[in-house]
C-alpha cells in the first residue's frame, strides 16, 4: 500500500548510507508470505541499541533531569553533518524529529527512516508537496498544503532541526499540547518559538535555534552552515558520548 515510500526509503538507504551518521544498510528481504498471509518485505540495517532521542529525553524528564548543552550540542551537530550530506546528495529528509534520531551502544548519533525523503535534481531544487509531522513542519512546507504556488527547498529540515532543538531541551516541542491540526494552523501565524526557559540553558543554544527558526525560508541558513554556529563548535565530544552510554545504560537498569 506505500511502495512510494518503501522505494525512497530503500533508495536514500542503498546509495546514501555510508555516511557516519546514517544507519549501514544490509539488503532488503521479502518473505512470502503462507497461504492467505501477507507477503512481507524486511529492511535489514543496523542495530541502534540505544534507542531514539525522544525516549532518552522523556526518561530524563520523568526524573526531573535534562541532557546537558554539551550532550544536546554533539546530538545536533551530528544530525547536521547526516543533512549537509543528504542535501549535498540531492535529496531532503523531510521529517527530522526526535523519534528519527537513535543512538547507538558508543553513543553515536543516526539520523533514520527516510520513507518521505525526496530526492531533487539539483541542490537548490524546490518541491511543492506538503510531508512531515505537523509539530515539527515548516512553514513554507504547510502553506504547500493550499497554496499551489508555494514550494520550498532543503532548508525546511533545518526548521525542523530547530524545532528538534527545542524537543532535546524541554522534552517535546512547542505546541504539542494541541491538536496537530490546530498546530498545521498556528505554526505559520505565530512568532518562531524557542526555549521557554531561555535562562536554564547556554545563550548560544538559545541564538541557534532562531538561526533555524527564520520563517522566511529565503533567509533562512542551509546546514552546511550551521556547523559554523558556536553552539555546534564548541563541542566536546568525548564528554558527550559518555554522558549518553551512561544514560543509556542507566534507564536500562530502570527498565530491568
């Protein structure tokens, strides 16, 4: 019923996965199914045993504890460096979010599940269909939805990490109290968001995400740009994977 997306998924994965920050990709697998049963087609890719972003940090929050700018910092610069090389391959991811970042055993960051990803002709290439998950959407990607003349381009991940920003520091990201259709109606009328409680977290955490939120896409950075931004430089990388693989395996105590 969605060939569209098994094809793009298994696209982005045979031809772009050698990336560090994507997930090594094995080969796809159908299994025919028995009698009246439904034939099944298996995508074999690495195992992240660590689990998705969003699960980490709910954990943390259940236990009145956040991840560190350092750790939020090395989680964000790695999805930039999986987005500069998709754009650079022509081809935009569509749904960054927390539930599409996992990590794995040595706390290193992939960025997964490409079945909305488009592939473009060209790097600046524009597409006019309105995909994603509403909180997490951008502005020119919406307007999409009714404006047959509206398009975008590969920025609109960039709002998105934004707002994946956003959901490491305080948990979910802005307007999720509200029905996601109600959201698809506020996102282009409201100011960009940023942190609620700018004062708990680094300034420069804090400048990056209204480097992500311009709601002019036109003036808005492309990811190759923002792994010039402070925030993301100024990264201690060893401390970070620590702070995760101890997470990790701390909520896996939790859990056992």
């Amino acid at each position: 019923d969605n060939l569209e997306e098994i094809e793009e998924e298994f696209l982005v994965l045979r031809d772009l996965s050698r990336q560090e920050n994507l997930p090594e990709f094995y080969g796809m697998f159908l299994k025919k199914g028995k009698k009246k049963e439904e034939d099944q087609l298996w995508f074999a890719m690495q195992l992240c045993t660590g689990g998705s972003i969003t699960d980490l940090v709910h954990e943390l929050r259940m236990r009145g504890s956040r991840l560190s700018d350092n750790t939020i910092a090395y989680i964000l610069r790695e999805t930039v460096k999986a987005l500069v090389y998709l754009h650079q391959n022509h081809c935009m991811h569509r749904d960054v979010k927390g539930h599409n970042i996992l990590l794995t055993e040595e706390g290193n960051v992939k960025l997964v599940d490409f079945g909305v990803c488009s592939h473009l002709a060209a790097t600046l290439a524009r597409r006019n269909t309105s995909v994603g998950t509403p909180y997490w959407m951008s502005p020119e990607v919406i307007a999409c939805e009714q404006q047959l003349d509206q398009s975008y381009d590969a920025r609109c991940d960039v709002w998105s990490l934004g707002i994946t920003a956003i959901e490491l520091a305080e948990g979910d990201p802005p307007l999720s109290e509200v029905h996601p259709m109600r959201a698809l109606f506020q996102i282009p009328r409201n100011p960009p968001p940023n942190l609620v409680h700018q004062e708990n977290f680094s300034p420069l955490l804090s400048d990056f995400i209204s480097q992500c939120l311009v709601k002019d896409f036109e003036q808005r950075p492309f990811a190759r740009e923002l792994l010039e931004h402070q925030f993301l430089r100024n990264v201690d990388e060893k401390k970070a994977k620590q702070a995760i693989c101890m997470e990790i395996e701390r909520q896996r105590g939790t859990q056992r």
